[in-house]
C-alpha cells in the first residue's frame, strides 16, 4: 500500500515591494499584513505547510526604493518563506548589494544559474531541500535571462541564459542529489509563463520535477498548466492573492497522487491581519512620508498606463517630457519602467517615485534613419506581437508606427509626418539599463551606433527630470496624438 502525505504549498510571486493594503468597496484588499495573516492561519491549520516565492520581491514601492532593499528582506523576514529564488529585479540595486541583502535574510535564496565568469562557481546555492511531515521536499532556482542584461556591466557575473541549458542544469541537480530520497521536487523559476511550459517540455521525466511555481509574466490563472504531466502556477503579482497548491505526496513513488490549485484572494473577509507586521510597516511608511509627501502638481485627470504591450497615457506624456528636456528627436520610454496603472489628478513626490522607480542614467544616441527603422521593426517582430515577454516602448510626439497583427509585421513607419530618410540622423534617448543592452532590445548592436556620433550622457537620473518638469507644470495635460497605432 501507497504511503500517502499531506503537503500544502503557498506560493507568491513578483511582490515588488507591494506592502500597503488598498481600502475598495469598504473592505480591504492586498498588503503584506493581511497576507501575513493568511500565511500564518493555513500555518496553523495544516500540518504540513510551505511559503515560497519565486523572485521580485523588490521594486516597485517607495519604501523599497528608499531603504534599496533592506525594508524588503526585513518585512520578507516576517513573512518567513521557507525559500525564495531570485527575479531579475533583485539585481536592481547591484549584484554587491543583493549578496549584502542575503546576508540579512533569515530564509534561504537558491538560484541554480547565476555564475561567476571567472572559475563557474555558484552566487547563491542551487537549491534547497526541505525536511517537513517525514518528506524530502527539493526546491531549485531557474532565474530569467534578463538579470544577465541588468548585470551585463558587472563582467564577472554570468547566467545560462538559453532555456535548454537551464534544462540541462537542472538535470544535474537532480541527478547529483538523488541519494538524498528526495520524496518531492519543485522548479521555482522566474522566466515567466511561455518558457515555463518550455522548460517542462525540455525535463527528463525520470529527474523526478512534480510541479513548476513561476513568476516573472504575471499571468492569472484559473487552473494549473499541464505539461508532460507536470503542472505549472503562478500567482499573477503583487500581494492581493496567494497560490494554493493542496497535494498529497506518494512517497512511494516519489511522486503526486492528487493535487488541488487555487488561487486566493488576500482581503479581509478571507484573512487576519498581522499587527507586528503593521507596526513594522508604519515605521518606515513614517520615515518616508514627510520626504515624499511633496507636492508636485495636478493633472487635468487621472492618466492611465494599464497594459505594457500598448500605448499609454501616462507613457505619452513621460516621453514628451524627456524629450522636450533633453533635446532629442525620438525618445522611447520602456512600458515595463512604468510601475503602476494609474496616477493623479493630485501628483506628490511618493507618487512618481513609485509609478517610475528606476532613476537611472539618460542616454543620447545618434541613429541613422535605416538603423531606427530596424530598431522599431525589432521592438514589433512577430514574435513580440504573438505575446512573447519582451521589452515594448512609449515613444515621444513625431513617430508614428503602424502595426499589423495580421501580418505580424511594422506596415507604417513615419517621422513627422514623412517616411523616413534612411540617410538622416536621429538623436535618440535611451534609459541606461536599454542602451547597454541595445543588441538584446532593439536588435542594433552599441558599436554600430557609436560609429555615428559620440554618445552622451543627457541627464544622470531619469526620475528627476520628470519632477523637475512636472513641478513646473499645473493642470497637466496629456497629449492626444497616438503614436502607436495597433491594426487586426
């Protein structure tokens, strides 16, 4: 007879510092508190139980960005994850900075594919094997292709970028850590939905992976993925839901007998809050209040950024801004830098800084009309249009781009009004993170451009030119002219 084991596994993902709860319909929604809560009652309830998170917990708050990190590792330290992977956001603050960071996390971080160049050793532990109810349970780290492009600049640092090689790599662990009688294996990853389903297809069945836990493409699901008998969650981002996975293990086999999924909401009708998280939170929310409660000025309404994959409000008017400062001809604005669907009418400092973190360099670059036209048909190549996680763009007032999704292909491409001149010039400005990785977002290489004009610095911190601007400005309108228009 079968001997058959309870386990239940909590799961979060792509939390970006997303600690507050939100008041809707007289109750509230999300936060770090009542997911705590949530966390610690299951605890309580099942005898067998397991919170992990699979990468991202930083960017995205003003609390994170502030304290680079650290509020986050303490506040995660409450939380107590059994284990948790890297996401490519945790290399933000610098891959220096992320070692400090573990240093002060009281839970393991694995990630199986983040090397130094130099000899190929490991940055952090691949994986970590957990004792709990007499079982064995084996969590390995597989991290995105995009931290190798935030820690381009640091050339000690490497990553197996190619989902193959990831596949392979945890074939090695697996193989070298069968003696332990690991009774239940989990993939935590962060390469999002599409390559999970990749990955599963690419897995020995006889490496004994159970289940993939991902993040990194926030995807909602109502139900498991399947793949090669291998089911696939996330828990789309942030802290207003947690995956459940209740599963009753077969230690026998080493393998699942049944499984049930579900995801559950974080507000309070479902969960407890915990005060000594709350407390925690208050501090640095205080600490941070009279710095970012600024005022800077009013939008005319509420302008909006809901999807990173269209043209936006609120990406409209911030690359407007950037280029009618810094004097560039094109400036594109990544969605994915937009960190939030909405702002104003009432704009403060903590507003900004939150919707737009990432206060990095601005760079100038001098393109060819033929080489712009190759960048913009990159950003729109087909598999970009067929939902493929990649970088997409807000441009400033002057390009115009059509695009077919029929034909998956760029059908218009426009620059005032008027083709444009493969021979002519552009001055174009890139945030610094996109301009060092040129090659791998807009499919032109750095030394193709640099041989047009000297590349330059424009301004050193992006976040303070849209305060500058907007503190300037009242009544702030958005700009109505479309610039990226999508055809069927």
């Amino acid at each position: 007879m079968s001997n058959l084991k309870k386990l239940t596994i909590l799961h979060s993902n792509d939390m970006h510092g997303d600690f507050l709860a939100q008041k809707t319909d007289d109750r509230l929604l999300g936060g770090v508190s009542m997911l705590s809560g949530y966390i610690q009652k299951v605890r309580r309830e099942e005898e067998n139980v397991l919170y992990t998170v699979s990468g991202d917990m930083f960017r995205g708050s003003v609390i994170d960005s502030e304290y680079k990190g650290l509020s986050t590792i303490e506040i995660m330290n409450l939380l107590a994850p059994d284990v948790v992977t890297l996401g490519n956001h945790e290399v933000d603050y610098g891959v220096a900075h992320l070692l400090f960071l573990e240093k002060c996390a009281r839970f393991p971080i694995i990630n199986a594919n983040l090397y130094l160049t130099t000899n190929m050793v490991r940055l952090f532990k691949s994986h970590h094997i957990v004792n709990i109810g007499g079982m064995k349970v084996m969590f390995i780290g597989i991290l995105t292709e995009e931290v190798l492009a935030q820690a381009r600049q640091e050339r000690l640092i490497g990553s197996f970028v190619d989902i193959r090689e990831a596949a392979v790599e945890v074939g090695k662990i697996c193989n070298a850590y069968r003696s332990d009688d690991v009774d239940f294996t989990v993939l935590l990853t962060h390469i999002g939905f599409e390559e999970d389903k990749k990955l599963a297809e690419l897995l020995d069945p006889d490496w004994g992976v159970d289940v993939i836990i991902g993040g990194h493409s926030h995807t909602l699901l109502t139900e498991p993925c399947v793949v090669k008998g291998i089911p696939i969650v996330q828990a789309v981002t942030g802290t207003d839901q947690i995956g459940r996975f209740d599963i009753v293990v077969d230690t026998d086999t080493n393998s699942i007998h049944s499984a049930e999924w579900q995801l559950i909401p974080i507000d309070s009708d479902h969960c407890p809050r915990d005060k000594a998280l709350e407390d925690l939170i208050g501090q640095y929310t205080a600490a941070t209040d009279e710095k970012y409660g600024r005022y800077i000025t009013r939008f005319a309404d509420t302008y909006t950024h809901p999807a990173r994959n269209q043209e936006t409000e609120l990406g409209r008017l911030f690359a407007d801004i950037f280029r009618d400062s810094l004097g560039v001809d094109v400036m594109f604005v990544p969605s994915g830098g937009i960190r939030g669907t909405a702002m104003g009418p009432i704009v403060l400092l903590r507003d900004l800084t939150q919707i737009f973190p990432y206060n990095d360099a601005v760079y100038r670059l001098t393109v060819t009309g033929a080489q712009l036209k190759r960048m913009v048909e990159y950003l729109f190549r087909p598999e970009a249009l067929e939902g493929a996680h990649t970088e997409f763009y807000q441009f400033s007032s002057g390009m115009r781009v059509v695009v077919s999704l029929g034909e998956k292909r760029v059908t218009e491409l426009t620059f005032e009004g008027k083709p444009i001149d493969d021979d002519r010039l552009f001055k174009i400005g890139l945030q610094s993170y996109h301009y060092k990785n040129m090659q791998e977002f807009f499919g032109v290489a750095e030394d193709e451009v640099a041989a047009n004009a000297k590349i330059k610095v424009l301004a050193t911190n992006a976040t303070d030119v849209l305060d500058e601007n907007l503190s300037r400005m009242e009544l702030v309108k958005c700009p109505s002219d479309l610039r990226w228009i999508t055809l069927p």
